[in-house]
C-alpha cells in the first residue's frame, strides 16, 4: 500500500470546534455567487437588497431541503441512527433537493415582493452553476462523490495535479475524481451563460439553459459514481435529471410560441 495521506479534511480548530474544509468551500461559492448575482441584478433595476434577503431564507432551506432529501433515500440508514441526521459536516446532502427548496423559496418570495421570478431566476442562473462548481470541491477535500476504481496511470494520463491523484487515493484504491469532471461541466456552463447574456432570449430562458445543461452533465457524471442515492435500481439523480431537460425543453418550446409571457431578457421591469 502507498503511503499516501489524505488532506487534513479539518481547516482548523477554535476550541472544541472544529472548522471544516468542506464548509468553508461551500461557504465561498455562496459569497461568491451572491455577490454576482447582486451586480447583474442591479445592472437589471433590481434593489439592492434583493438578493441578500432572497438568501437569508433560500440558504437555510436548501440546506435543510438538502439533508432531507438524502436522508430520506438513506433511510434504511438513518432510522436505526436518527443522532446522526443533523449532521452534515459528515457530508450527505444532495443538490436536487437543495434546488427544490432554492427554487420554492424564490418563487414565494418573488411573488410578496412583486418581482418577476423568472427574472430573477435568470439572473441567478450563472451564479448557482458557479457556486456549485466551486462546492464541488468541498466534496474533494471529504474525499466523497468519487466514481469507481482506476488506476494510478489512468489519472496521471489526464495530466491531473499530484495532490489531485493523492486525494483520490481512499483506502488503498484510486477512484474516477468525478467531482472534477461535474466541477469542469459547470464552469464551461458558468461561461456559456454569461454569453448568453448577450443573446436576444426571451425572460426564463438563461435559467431554464442552466437547468439542461447542469442536468446532461449531472446524468453522464452520476452514471460514474458509487454513492448514488437510488430508487430500486435506478439512479435518482439520473431520473430527475432526464425529467428536468425534458421539463425545461417543453418550456422553452411553450414560451416560443406565445404559452408565456414574451419580455426579453433585458428587459428592466418587473
């Protein structure tokens, strides 16, 4: 066996508390997208305090979204460890069920404060695909979301870093750093849609272009992992996945031809 040893998941200590990698990775890609998301909102009349009171509420949510729905499809698990249920510092939160609860949060608040969602849905869209890749990383460094069993050679055939290929090395075997390659999906997701700012679509369009791309990614990258969460023995991910490109194409082909409302993009009302 190499000796090889993985990073230090734990960032550092104050007290009896322990600060975590993974926190402070998920933590940043927030702040960042936030921060994004407020400048294109304000270049689109939006307040300026939109944004941050929309996050006061959606992050929490998501994240209570997020463990529910992972505990729920490991529930075989946590019914004989409900101790363990909170704690998600030990990982095991899912991304759908983060956006279920993102995406409930933002149509309630949308509608009290008399914003149109989907424009504010479109201007978030770069940022969320940005925060998730940088998220990504925060499963790297818990050594988690891998795919299956490789070869030392396959992954220094990718011209992948060093530390890279010694943090996929997880107990004596190397494994598909599939957190990369979603991590790579979403920022070459990040850069189209930005260009397609630039583009004459209609209002949703950026945000439902998110949502296909993130989701044909999402279904490659998850056939590759061994911590699926499964119904049967079918993939979850993968069904929400395809059910999502199908849901956002029907969309955008209904709003093409009249079913919704026809502002552009770039437009500056509500």
């Amino acid at each position: 066996m190499e000796d090889i040893r993985p990073i230090d998941p734990i960032a550092f200590s104050l007290g009896p508390i322990d600060v975590r990698w993974y926190g402070l990775i998920i933590g940043s890609g927030l702040i960042l997208a936030l921060i994004l998301a407020m400048r294109e909102g304000n270049r689109r009349g939006l307040g300026k305090d939109d944004f941050p009171d929309l996050m006061l509420w959606a992050i929490p949510i998501s994240i209570i979204c997020a463990r529910i729905y992972y505990v729920l499809f490991e529930w075989s698990y946590y019914k004989d460890h409900i101790g363990d249920i909170p704690k998600i510092w030990n990982g095991g939160i899912a991304i759908h069920g983060a956006l279920i609860g993102a995406i409930v949060t933002t149509y309630i608040f949308t509608k009290k404060k008399g914003i149109s969602f989907w424009k504010m849905a479109d201007i978030a869209a770069p940022s969320i695909i940005l925060g998730q890749a940088i998220g990504r990383w925060g499963n790297f460094m818990n050594q988690e979301a891998h795919g299956g069993e490789v070869t030392r050679s396959f992954l220094e055939g990718l011209h992948l870093p060093t530390f890279i290929i010694d943090q996929m090395y997880i107990n004596g075997t190397y494994y598909h750093p599939t957190f990369l390659y979603e991590s790579l999906w979403n920022i070459i997701g990040f850069v189209i849609l930005l260009a397609l700012r630039k583009v004459n679509l209609r209002r949703g369009e950026i945000f439902l272009s998110y949502v296909i791309w993130y989701s044909i990614g999402r279904f490659f990258i998850e056939g590759m992992r061994t911590d699926s969460l499964m119904i049967g023995d079918l993939r979850m991910a993968q069904l929400i996945s395809l059910a999502l490109i199908v849901f956002s194409v029907v969309a955008i082909a209904y709003r093409r031809k009249g079913g919704f409302a026809k502002e552009r993009y770039l437009d500056t009302n509500g």
